[in-house]
C-alpha cells in the first residue's frame, strides 16, 4: 500500500469510529467526542490512563499532555519497577487492578486503551474503577464485539483489525480531546 492509501486508510478509520454509551446506545462520533470532552473537563480529581504495549506508550503520551498543556491532573501506571514487582508477586492480569484499587477515589476518570479490547489486564483494571465509582472511556478496535467495548460509560471502536492503524487512531482520537479539552481551559482562564 502506497502511503497516500494508508493515509486515507487512516482517515476513513477515523471518521468512521463508533462510539457507544454505557447503555450501548450508538452515538454519533460528535456527540461522543462532547461527552468525552465533558468527562475530562468535569470537576474530577485525577484522570487515569492505562495500557498494554503500542497502548501504554499512547497513554504515557496523552498524560503528558493532559499534565502539562491542558493543566488537568492525570497519572499513568507505567513505572518499570512497580509494573514488573505487582507481574512478579500477582500475575500480569492484576497489574493495573492493584494500582487502581490503591489510586482511585470516587469521581475520577479512566482512559483504557487496548488494541484487542480482550486485554485481562485493562478488563481486570476497569471493573475495579468501576467499583471504586469511577467513570470510564475505553478506546479499542478488531473485534466489534470485544469485551472492552461493553465496559465504558463511553467506548470508542475503530473497526480494524491491525495493530498500527487502530493504534494510530486511538492517538488521534485521544489528542483531539485533549486539544479540545484544552481550548475550553484556556477560555475559561481568560474569562475569569
């Protein structure tokens, strides 16, 4: 595939991402960009984000920026030390379930990112915000139906089953609601 192909690959994926509700209600991709945007502006104390592999750099990336360029307190559990000790003593699937049973408090956010949407790790990680009364968006692809998809208070899907492109997307998606997320902050800076 020549790179202009790949590149409308891409957009295509992008534009036709499915977003869907708690209730698995379809929204269109607006309205699920609005609400997402809504979860990360609302008055919460820490945004979460979590993921395997291509995922976990993609959430390490988006925390960066939620931090230091849109201001909105967030935090990844992706230290080395502590990742390999909790695989060690607990298993991989309880990796992230650990950190947020230890982490997360009623009203924060989590942003769970995985590729398969089928990840033990991020299932195991989401029911425990759940739990602990925190709302979650999920962003995952391949399967239509994967496991993930149906866990989110908003689940974004890019419908393709390659590692790079559903990656890819899921960055995109992530960067505009953070950009977007951070323009409101900014207006809300200069009104005040």
């Amino acid at each position: 595939m020549d790179c202009v192909s790949y590149f409308k690959k891409i957009s295509e994926l992008l534009t036709q991402t499915k977003v869907t509700d708690k209730t698995r209600a379809d929204l269109s991709l607006s309205q699920g960009a609005e609400l997402a945007v809504q979860m990360i502006m609302k008055d919460q104390k820490k945004i979460m984000l979590i993921g395997n592999g291509g995922s976990a750099a993609i959430a390490s990336h988006l925390h960066n920026d939620l931090c230091n360029s849109a201001k909105i307190p967030a935090m990844v559990f992706t230290d080395a030390s502590q990742l390999t000790a909790l695989a060690n003593d607990y298993g991989y699937e309880h990796i992230y379930e650990i950190s947020i049973d230890l982490w997360a408090n009623r009203g924060d956010l989590l942003l769970a990112i995985s590729s398969s949407g089928k990840s033990e790790n991020i299932l195991r990680a989401v029911r425990a915000a759940t739990v602990k009364g925190c709302k979650v968006i999920t962003f995952s692809g391949f399967l239509q139906d994967n496991p993930l998809r149906q866990m989110g208070d908003l689940n974004f899907y890019v419908s393709s089953n390659h590692y790079g492109t559903v990656e890819i997307s899921h960055l995109v998606i992530g960067h505009y609601l953070i950009d977007y997320s951070m323009n409101i902050h900014q207006k809300l800076e200069i009104h005040v």
